[in-house]
C-alpha cells in the first residue's frame, strides 16, 4: 500500500493558497498552473523513488522453544538491495499476550547493506503462537511518499511453562537449602543397609547419620544418605474444564497445577520414580503414560505447553475409566481441581474415593484467599466494629468455607489424601506431601 506523507499534503497548501490570491490577482493564473503541473511532476518522480518490496529483504532469526514469562530475543535482519540510503520503520507480527518495549523499529539503511536488530519478547502464556511476516515501512527520497508492505516468513514459536521452579528446585538440592523453599526436612524411609552416597553434614541431619570414619578421614562432619523405595509410579490428573479458568490473586489456577506438577515431576524423576500425566475437561486431552528417567520431563513439558482450560463440565467418570483401563499398578494419583458447587464436590469425592485400594489418590483443591478476608477482618475488628454488609459478607464466607471444609473431612474419612492450599503457594506443599507419602511408605 502506498500513501502520501504529512510533508506531502504540507506542499499541497502552496497552490492551494496561490489558487485563493487569484481573486485578488487574476493574471496570476498561469504561474499558479506552472507550479500545480510542477509540483506535481516533482511528487511523480518522488513516488518512482519507492523501492520495491523485492528490494527491501527481512528475515526473522530466532529460537523455536521459548519459556513463559522469560525474556525471548529474536532478530530481524533486514537487507538493503538498493543503491542509495532508505529510512525505513519495521514492527514485528506476534501475539498481543507477548510483552515487549522495542518492537518498533526505525532505522537507516545504506545502500547494499545488512543489518540486525533485537527485540526482546516475554511470552505471558503458554502455547503454540504463529509470528507472520514483519511489517515494513518505507519512505520514498523526498520523503513525500511512503509504502507499507509485508516481508518475510512466518515461523511458529513454542512457549513452554514457566520452569524457575525446577531450576530453583535443582540449586538449592545441590546446596542442602531446600528449607529456602518451605520444604520440610523428612528422614528418608530405607534401613541402614540401602547406602546411597557420603555428603557434608547440614544443621539439618541427625546425629545418628554421622560417618565417623569417613569424618576423621576427610576432617570434615560427614554423614550418610540412604536410597528411598524407588520404582513407584506418580499419576497427575489435571482437571482442564471449567473450574480451573480463573486466576486467583494473579496467578492461573491452571498454570499454577501445571508448574507444580512439572516441578514435583522433576522431583520424583531424580528419584526414580515413574511419572504419568493426564490432562482433562469433557474427554481425556492429554495422556503420557508413566515412565522413569530424568528425559521425561521433556516430554511432560511439551506436552503441557499448548493445553488450555476450557468452559466446559469436567467429566470424572471418563478421566479414570480411561486411568483404570491404562494403569492397573498401584500408584500415587494426583488430582488438582477446584470446587465450586456440591455437584463439583461430590463428583470429586466419588470418584477419588472408588480409587481407594487400588490406587493412593491425593486430591488438591485450590483455596479463593478472597474467601478468607471477609472472615478475617471480623475476627480482628470484632462483631460491634462491623457493619451491617460486612458483617452479612463475612457470614456468607464462613457458610462457603464451612461447607468446604466438610467436603474434605469426608474426602479424607473415605481413605483420600487432601491439599487445600493457594495456587502460588501449591509446589512446596504439593513436594512435602509426596515426601511423607515416600516416608510412610503408603504406596
């Protein structure tokens, strides 16, 4: 597309003022026509300036694999294939969900030329995004004309979940620091005879763990680590359908299970453990058998990374007919949902509970902290300092969070373990259950 430029119209208003002084002056005329046929000689051989599309090369250089809420850079190299200096303006085509401060360009380009510039992206959420082809501005020599056109090719980009926490996770194993995630300390279930490895002793460990051969050898506290039961499965069971649409404080409810999933994942991988996930709303979307080693998290990763909750009613019976049908070992299945309503609640309970015996099921629900402000402010502030709404607000409140809280006394009565806690605070609970479970032996 090719448009005038504001200096264009600029240029206009001379014979267009020359043409209004003709009332006063009439024998003007044909200078004032001599300037319209030049001005617009001279605006036709500007427009003949426009380099053409085929001139003017863009090419986007990038990764295919992008991690949600990290800074992606990409590059457009742009080549210039005239023989003079083109001012030229470029704005990349992604989706609007990805935050950016540099994606407009404006450049200057020397003839026979090539140059590179960054964009730094942040992708806000997870899936497959298409980048089509950049945007292009080109003004002509006398800057009277300028040519909008499309250059390039379109190229598919990948966001993966947010991974900090594994990261975070792997660091602080490494440094003994795992407190720093909220993670309680837990004595490894094995007898002395299951030796795993010699470490630096931590304030941490029991005295009774302490090597004291190997501590006047190495002059150095050292203790030993014993191997937990390996070879255990861990199934999680992502609900995908309504309930999980909303976000909470900032934070999805459903991107909140699939980073605490991933993270627990890495978590059970390192232990030898087996790790399954099923995702699900109306049919099963998403099933990856379980299986062991540290490689599987890749494809647990990919094969999250484009799934997203949908407003449609969850089916529970479908979800473990299809688990039941498919994994007939004993395992640890995890389930993280959200209740709503008794007809949320009580398909959840039904269905957890038939899984008692033949599997372990641990059922997460995600706590509405908005929930718990109304009830807290009337505790601190006392009945006479309320008024009337808040007092009703916070009545309500309780009612919500009573009938919640029988749902999971009846959950944990029929043999079914609980978590109740906030998305942003789910991962360091979620590793803590796993571990007393690893601990007591339960599976």
């Amino acid at each position: 597309m090719i448009a005038p430029t504001r200096q264009l119209y600029l240029l206009s208003l001379i014979p267009l003022i020359m043409t209004f002084a003709l009332y006063a002056v009439p024998s003007m005329t044909w200078v004032v026509l001599a300037i319209d046929v030049a001005l617009l000689c001279f605006a036709l051989y500007d427009l003949l300036s426009l380099p053409g599309r085929n001139l003017i090369n863009v090419q986007r250089a990038m990764k295919s694999v992008a991690t949600r809420g990290e800074k992606h850079e990409l590059t457009l190299i742009v080549q210039n294939r005239t023989n003079r200096t083109l001012s030229v303006q470029m704005r990349d085509d992604f989706d609007q969900t990805f935050q950016t401060e540099n994606n407009v360009i404006n450049a200057t380009l020397e003839p026979r030329s090539r140059n590179a510039f960054s964009i730094d992206l942040i992708p806000a959420r997870r899936g497959e995004f298409t980048l089509g082809q950049a945007h292009v501005m080109v003004v002509s020599r006398a800057k009277l004309w300028k040519s909008y056109f499309r250059s390039g090719q379109t190229q598919v980009l990948r966001v993966y979940p947010a991974l900090k926490q594994i990261s975070k996770y792997a660091l602080l194993a490494r440094q003994n620091r795992m407190s720093l995630l909220g993670l309680r300390k837990t004595r490894r279930a094995g007898s002395e005879n299951e030796f795993e490895r010699l470490r630096d002793y931590t304030p941490d460990d029991r005295y009774r763990a302490i090597d004291w051969r190997a501590t006047s050898r190495r002059l150095k506290l050292t203790v030993r680590d014993f191997q937990t039961t390996q070879s255990q499965r861990v199934i999680f069971a992502i609900d995908c359908g309504r309930m999980m649409v909303n976000e909470s404080n900032g934070f999805s409810l459903f991107d909140a299970a699939i980073d605490a999933a991933l993270t627990l994942s890495y978590v059970a991988l390192n232990g030898h453990d087996q790790v399954g996930l099923m995702c699900f709303n109306s049919q099963v979307i998403r099933w990856i058998p379980p299986k062991a080693g540290r490689s599987h998290l890749n494809t647990l990763v990919h094969a999250v990374h484009d799934v997203e909750p949908g407003f449609v009613e969850s089916r529970f019976d479908e979800a473990f007919l299809h688990l039941h049908r498919h994994c007939r070992k004993r395992s640890l299945v995890i389930l993280i949902s959200n209740v709503i309503d008794d007809r949320n609640a009580s398909s959840i309970e039904m269905h957890t509970s038939n899984l008692v015996g033949q599997h372990l099921p641990l059922t997460v629900l995600f706590r509405d902290p908005e929930l718990f402000k109304p009830v807290e402010h009337a505790w601190e502030a006392g009945p006479e300092n309320l008024t009337s709404t808040n007092l009703y607000r916070a009545a309500a409140a309780a009612d919500i969070l009573s009938w919640r809280e029988k749902t999971l006394t009846e959950m944990r009565h029929a043999g079914v373990l609980t978590l109740d806690v906030s998305p942003e605070d789910l991962t360091a609970p979620l590793i803590n259950e796993y571990f007393q479970i690893k601990q007591k032996l339960l599976l």
